[in-house]
C-alpha cells in the first residue's frame, strides 16, 4: 500500500511544479496591461457628462449614445490587429416605458466586440463585461452630471483594455467584449444579450463581469486595501434548482455550482500571474441583497461571477456631484486607485487568456459507486477539442474553499485511495502549454 501510495503522490509532486509555470504568452499580454490607458479610458467616460441610460443617443458629445459611439470606435481601432476575427457592433433594442425605471422610449445599445476563436469546431465562449451607464442619487434623474468613473467606468476599462491586448491573440475559442447598458435600470442590457446567447444556444462557458474595481478606501473608516479583488459567486445553480436540489444534497454539492468552480479557477490563475493581488472568494451570488448583470447570465445557467472592489466607498456610488461638511461626494476619477485597477485587469487578462487557449473540458468525467470502499475510481472522455497533454484530477476535503491536491494522469481513468466520505473530486485537462480547462465534478456512474 505504501508503493502504491508513492506511485500516486510522485506524479502529483512532479507535475505540481509544471502547474506554477508560467505561459509566456499570457505573462506578456499581462504585462501590457497599462495603468494611463485606463486611466485616459475613464476620463474619456467622465466627458460625456452623464451616461444615464435615459439620457440623450443623439447628442455627438453627450450622453450614453456618445459614450456608446466611443467605445465601439475602440473597439473598431483594436480589431485591426485581430486578422479579422474581431467582429464589432451594437446591439440595439427600442424598450418602451414600463412603469418601473423606464418612463419613455428609449434606444438600448450594447456595444460589443466578438474575437472568434481560430478552431471552428471549438464553441466555447468567455465574456468579460462592465456596464457603461452612470447614476446619481435619483435614479432617474438622466440630465445632471454623472462622472460614472468607478461605477462603472473602471469596469468598463477593464473590458476595453482587454480587447486592446487580446485582439492580438490566436486563440481556439472566442472572447466577447461587452459594455452593458441599463445596468442601474434593472440590468436591462446584460439581460438583452443573456436572452439572445440562450435562445441561439450559445456555448458561453465563463462570464468576468466587472463592477466597480477601482476604488481602495472605505467611505465610514477610511481604511484601505489595495491588494484584494472579490469575486462573488453561486454555490447552487439557479435554472432547475428544486429539480437538481436532492441531487445536489444526495452527494454533498451544496459548494460545487459551476459559478463556484469558475471563481476558484480565477483566484489560481489571478494569484499566479499578478503579483500582490489576493483573490477573496465570497460565497454569495453578489453583495448582500444587490445584484449586477453577471446575475442576467446566471439566471440562464451559464456560469457567471462578479469582480469588485474589497471596500465599497458610498461616499462616490450613487450620489450627486456636491461638497458637504467639507465631504466630497459624487463618484470623480480622482477617486480611482489606478495601480489597483491595473492589477484587477490584469487578473481579467490572465484568466481569460487561459481559458480561451486551454482545451475544452473533459467529457462525461463519472465516479464509480458499484462498490463501497475507501478509495474512488473516476473515469472520463477526451475534451471535444483541443488535445490535451493530460488530466489534473483535482482534490479538496469537504470544507476547504479551495482545491488542496492534485495527480497528474494521462489515462482516461484513475483510482485514488481516498473516501469519497471525505473528499470532493474533479478533473480539468491541460493543454501542451500547461493551460487549465476549467474543472468538471464527475457525476455518478450508471
């Protein structure tokens, strides 16, 4: 027994090393990410006065039809390094008053870059998004200056930066850039292009959206904290839940919805490419009772996480440009932290980067049950596409946040002498270049 347990271990402990290599490829395209660039896109988003989803699309200068104009003509400069993969334009949808935070019609637009994937066998896609409209304190108030710069300005950066370093890329599967309009009005945009992606059937495997990543100071104490970026995500998947709930309970997979699993695969791959950057994983569809657009694509089952701040200043969200108390209110660009917003895109790079260069996930991964013993045996089928140089069979006890153990296999099957009792276990591929697929927990065999 103790042969076979080295036999089991040696290949973990060796390939382990090989797991914190780095791509170069991806250690470039994170390096580039640029602290002014995101800086000149904010205030570039501060100009146009206000970018309330209400207010004008005609107007050059202002207004979310100006702003919505400027993004789409950055993504038009930055689709010419793509080959011609990258596919830019808006989605558009004329919405009609609905009595709620819509009390006139109004032209919706999604501006949206789409970088197809260079293997057309492969339909996995990863979007990564930031909302573009801006508030104050009236929800509806769509005329008076609405800076917007972190809520959602740096969001939005943060999706315009990544498209200027990753149209560069080849990757086999397919990157979507999307800036969200309506967020403040009920997430009416992000819910838009959710509707479509389903109603096609598209494959969206991770969605990144970024909501206010930029600020580091607590409004009430003053504290600071410049080196965490949360991420906010489901344990339970929410389409079909009272038909999946006893399943669920059956095996213990109360913390294992495929949000979950996105979240821990982005703080590996954010903590490993940017330095000083602490990934915190909250086990909450979003913040207490609130909700953001990455919650349009969750409702439809695609696996979804919101990216924010550690602190949430209140002092510069939802609030009037104005000087209280000698207490500047209103959400400026002079706020931003831009060497923490740095960071937090970079993490988007990184795992984007990794997701769309890994091959696809591997197919039908089950857990043999025929038997009661201490050990599990798992088994599964190559990824759709891509070829894998094998298989990372990940392991973690039941109330660790984290994946603590991994084996290396290039088979198609393993037996591992640990309880399923104790234990909760998945696979990923790896590609030749070490990139991770994201991991799938084995089902129970039939």
């Amino acid at each position: 027994m103790k042969y076979f347990l080295l036999l089991m271990l040696f290949p973990c402990i060796i390939f382990s090393q090989a797991r914190l290599k780095k791509d170069d490829e991806i250690t470039k395209y994170v390096s580039e990410v640029n602290a002014d660039s995101l800086k000149s896109y904010i205030n570039k988003l501060v100009s146009f006065h206000t970018r309330h989803t209400l207010s004008t699309v005609d107007d050059q200068n202002k207004g979310i039809g100006a702003a919505r104009n400027w993004v789409l003509k950055k993504f038009k400069q930055y689709s010419k390094n793509s080959g011609g993969r990258m596919e830019v334009y808006l989605q558009q949808q004329d919405l009609q008053p609905d009595g709620k935070r819509v009390d006139q019609g109004v032209n919706l637009g999604n501006p949206i870059a789409y970088l197809k994937g260079t293997d057309l066998n492969d339909k996995r896609i990863f979007l990564i998004s930031g909302h573009l409209d801006s508030r104050v304190t009236d929800i509806m108030n769509r005329t008076s200056f609405a800076p917007g710069a972190n809520d959602d300005g740096s969001g939005v950066s943060a999706v315009i930066e990544a498209a200027r370093i990753l149209s560069k890329s080849s990757f086999p599967a397919t990157i979507i850039f999307v800036a969200f309009s309506g967020e403040e009005q009920s997430l009416l945009g992000s819910k838009m292009l959710a509707e479509k992606a389903k109603k096609e059937g598209l494959q969206i495997e991770a969605v990144l959206n970024n909501d206010m990543i930029g600020n580091v100071k607590a409004g009430e104490t003053g504290e600071t904290n410049d080196r965490t970026l949360r991420v906010f995500s489901e344990g339970l998947p929410y389409p079909d839940i009272d038909k999946k709930a006893m399943a669920i309970r059956n095996i213990g997979l109360e913390n294992d919805g495929d949000s979950r699993q996105l979240a821990r695969y982005i703080k590996e791959i954010a903590e490993k490419y940017v330095k000083k950057l602490d990934v915190k994983l909250i086990y909450r569809n979003d913040r207490f009772l609130r909700g953001g657009d990455h919650s349009s694509f969750v409702n439809y089952g695609f696996p979804s996480v919101r990216l924010t701040e550690y602190y949430e200043n209140y002092n510069h969200q939802h609030q009037d440009v104005r000087t209280e108390k000698n207490i500047q209110y209103g959400d400026l660009p002079e706020f931003i932290d831009h060497d923490y917003l740095k960071k937090n895109v970079a993490a988007n790079v990184a795992v984007l980067a990794n997701l769309a260069k890994s091959t696809s996930k591997p197919e039908n991964v089950e857990v043999e049950v025929k038997e009661l013993t201490n050990s599990t045996t798992l088994h599964w089928k190559k990824p759709k596409s891509g070829t894998p140089a094998g298989y990372f069979v990940l392991i973690r006890e039941t109330d660790s946040p984290v994946w603590q153990k991994e084996i290396f296999t290039t088979q198609l099957s393993i037996k591992i002498p640990l309880s399923k009792d104790n234990y909760i276990f998945a696979v990923q591929a790896v590609s030749n270049t070490g990139n991770l697929s994201l991991p799938v927990i084995p089902s129970i065999a039939k």
